[in-house]
C-alpha cells in the first residue's frame, strides 16, 4: 500500500461525513460503541465476570436509542456503576448526540463551527441556522428542568411511601424521572412497574414526563414563547391535537378491550382501571414502561398498541415511531381526497406538497422495514406472528414494550432487533433530512398521465 493511502482513506471518510445526518448516525454508533465497552467491563454487572459483548450491546443500543428492550434483568444483572451507565446512554441517546456535542462547543470555544450548526439543526429539525445556539440550550436546559421537577414526587413517593431509604429513594427517583423523560422505558424493577399498577403517585409523574418529551422540544420552545393558540406554528398545532387526541382514543381502546380481562384491568378498582388504561395508552408513545404483562393482553389489544407504537410521538424530541405530524399530514391527505380538495389543509394552511411525498415516504419505508424485521425475526424465533410483529414493532418505533419474547430471542433475532433499533432511531432523521437537501427544481415537466387507482 502506497504512503498515499492513508491520506485517501482520510479524504473519502471526510467526504461521506459532509451530510450532516451521516454525522449524527456516526455519533450515535459511536456512542452505542463506548456504551457497549463501559458495560462489558466487569465492574458494571452485579455477578462477578464480565457481560457478553452482544449483551451488552444490545442493552447499550437499547439505551442509546431510548428503547428500553433488555435481554437481561437490569436491577439483578447490572451494578451500580452499569445502571449508572445506562442512565447516562438514555439521557445522551434522548437529548442528542450533536446537541450535547454543540453544547460542549458553546462552553469550551464560545461560538459554534458551522458544523456543528448544521448538525444540530439536522437533530431537532431546527427551523435555520440563526437559531441553533438558543435550540441546543433550550433542548437541554427543558430537559434537566423537567426531569428535576418529575424526580421531586416519584422520590417522595418511594420514600414515604415504599420504605425506602432517603438515598435510594432519589435514586429511584432520578432514573425512573430520566428515563420517563426520554421515553427510555428502563426500570429499577424486575416487573417494570407492574407493582404500581394503581398508585398515581407513581404512574402520574411517569405518565406526565414521557408526554412531555413525546411532544418534541420545538413544541416546547414555540408554548415558552407563544401562550395563546392562534399564534402557534403548524407544526405545534397537528402535534398537540394529534398528541391529546391518540392519548384519548388510546385510553378509550385499553381501558375498553381489557375493562374484564381478569389477567390485566379485571382485578382492579374502576379507578385503577381507568389509571392502568391511560398510562398504558400513554407508554405507548415510545416510552416502554409496563403496569400490565402485555403478554396475558387480547390479541386484538396488542394490534391496537402496535398501530399506537408505530405513530409514535413528536418530531424532535425523545420519542420514536413515525412522528405524530406525519400521522396528522396523512389523515388530512385522506380528508382532502374524500372531500374532493385539490390542495391537503390543515389549521387554516396550505400542505407544501413536498411535505406530503416526504411523509408517505418515511411512513412507507418504515411500514416495509417493520414488515422485513418481522419475517426476519419469524424465522428465527419460535412464537406467534402477533406477538413477534408485536416485538419488531416496539425495536423499530423505539418503544420497549414487550410480551415477553425479547428474553427468548437467539442471538441472530438480537442482532435483527439492534438493527431495527439504531435505524428507528436515526433513519427518520437521516432519511427526511437527505429528502430535503436533494430537493431541486426540474427545467422540464413530463406530460401528465393519470393511472388507475383502486
């Protein structure tokens, strides 16, 4: 190999890094690697030995990704210092690796390189350039702010209530707020939180922080800037009434199907029905936490929840799945054409049409992704279809709910599901970003042609 080499290797690495979400895919593989290494060492798991190198990563990309699928026990198999480590993957993986970068930019050089501008507007979707160094601070400062708020009751419950110690109380209390926070889905409980199926002390604060990152943080700066409804954004607007509306319609349908069920709601009060019922419906905006075993539910239920998973929460923030606003795009594509309109309207506004072929290419897209993992996943596991699509639904939309068939999984079926997670995580923004930066205007038009539809 000639002295040259190097330096063209150099050169062609630089050129695949020029689109900015080819660098914030590297940054989350990255990470997950650091966060695979920190857990095989031995001082992360509780036994004495280290953690296999797939274990620990598909917990690290599980983290990283804000998933919340495991293949081990956390309380029993990790230590201290592993639970630490996981908390500190979610919180990067949910912020974001180029916001956190960005925001170590400000501290240390003052200013931002525009690099560093490109790729954070490319992870939270930022309206331009001028405003990325207010974006990354308000990201991070909303964040902290909520989960500090979130982790007050929950440490207070655990302690006052649960005869924990005051230390271990506000540990409690921070993992399970961070985790909410970032729609992690990780518990400190080998049932999740089945054993707080109906305390509302518990299950509200979680509930309460997984809406909150589930919105998206430029819904969150635009409600801090603008208190009356008639000055929100589009945006804003389809994803707080497509929010309140699925959380409505999602608690109706659990509550509903499951209402005599005697392995689920039919042993509770009608209060903790009603509560079970809604936080279920809300965990299923990608956040993963369980007050009921998904696997004693109705097969007609866990359909009903893939469909909630695969929708997914707000763009921009801490949840996965397809993004509220591209559900809320497509509903009115739907509307438009059962009325006969010739342009999509929403909220009093005109639909850019290339927002509308962006949103039925990522919905396609990842309807066939899902549909992909689910056969690779049928022929390596021993289980039925419902409960399979059930769990490549959950990996793919980064949801970590599970009817108990992630532990079973041989490793050819973890390493699909890791697959299904990373690109989850990433490909909306890879993919919607790239769309957007190839768009360009064509010097001729074909002549139309109409096909049949139907």
């Amino acid at each position: 190999m000639s002295s040259s080499s190097p330096t063209r290797l150099a050169r062609r690495g630089k050129r695949l890094l020029r689109h900015p979400s080819q660098v914030v895919a590297v940054g989350f593989a990255a990470t997950i690697l650091l966060g695979t290494l920190l857990l095989m060492l031995p001082v992360a798991r509780a036994e004495p030995g280290h953690a296999p190198f797939l274990t620990a990563l598909f917990t690290a990309t599980s983290a990283v990704c804000v998933t919340g699928l495991v293949v081990v026990d956390t309380p029993t198999y990790w230590s201290t210092f592993g639970e630490v480590t996981i908390l500190g993957l979610i919180q990067v993986g949910g912020i974001g690796i180029m916001t956190l970068a960005s925001m170590l930019a400000l501290v240390v050089f003052r200013r931002l390189g525009l690099r560093f501008r490109l790729t954070a507007a490319v992870e939270h979707t930022s309206s331009g350039l001028g405003d990325v160094r207010s974006v990354i601070k308000g990201v991070v400062g909303i964040s902290l702010i909520i989960e500090l708020i979130v982790a007050i009751p929950l440490t207070l419950r655990f302690w006052l209530g649960y005869d924990s110690t005051l230390r271990r109380a506000v540990y409690d209390g921070v993992f399970h707020s961070i985790s909410a926070f970032n729609n992690a889905g990780f518990a400190l409980r080998s049932d999740n939180l089945m054993g707080f199926v109906d305390d509302p002390w518990i299950c509200l604060p979680i509930a309460v922080a997984v809406i909150a990152g589930g919105l998206g943080f430029p819904v969150w700066l635009e409600l801090l800037q603008r208190t009356k409804v008639r000055m929100w954004s589009l945006h804003t607007k389809m994803t707080v009434s497509g929010t309140v509306g699925l959380l409505v319609i999602g608690s109706l349908f659990f509550t509903a199907v499951e209402w005599n069920n005697p392995d689920t709601l039919g042993a509770l009060s009608s209060p903790g029905k009603l509560l079970a019922g809604f936080f279920q419906s809300t965990m299923t905006r990608t956040a993963g936490f369980n007050s009921l075993d998904f696997e004693q539910m109705h097969e007609g239920t866990l359909l009903g929840v893939d469909v909630l998973m695969l929708i997914g929460g707000g763009s921009a923030g801490t949840a996965g799945g397809l993004k509220v606003t591209t559900f809320m795009l497509l509903f009115f594509v739907i509307l438009a054409e059962v009325r006969g309109q010739r342009e999509v309207e929403a909220f009093d506004r005109r639909i850019d049409p290339r927002a509308i072929r962006q949103a039925l290419t990522v919905a396609l897209l990842s309807v066939g992704f899902v549909v992909s993992g689910t056969i690779a996943l049928l022929h390596l596991v021993d289980a039925p279809t419902h409960r399979v699509l059930f769990e490549a639904v959950s990996a793919f939309a980064t949801v970590g709910l599970s009817a108990n068939l992630t532990y079973d999984v041989p490793s050819g079926g973890q390493l699909v599901l890791i697959a299904m997670m990373f690109v989850g995580r990433i490909g909306p923004i890879t993919l919607v970003s790239a769309l957007a930066l190839r768009d360009r205007e064509r010097l001729h038009r074909f002549p139309e042609g109409r096909p049949l539809i139907g």
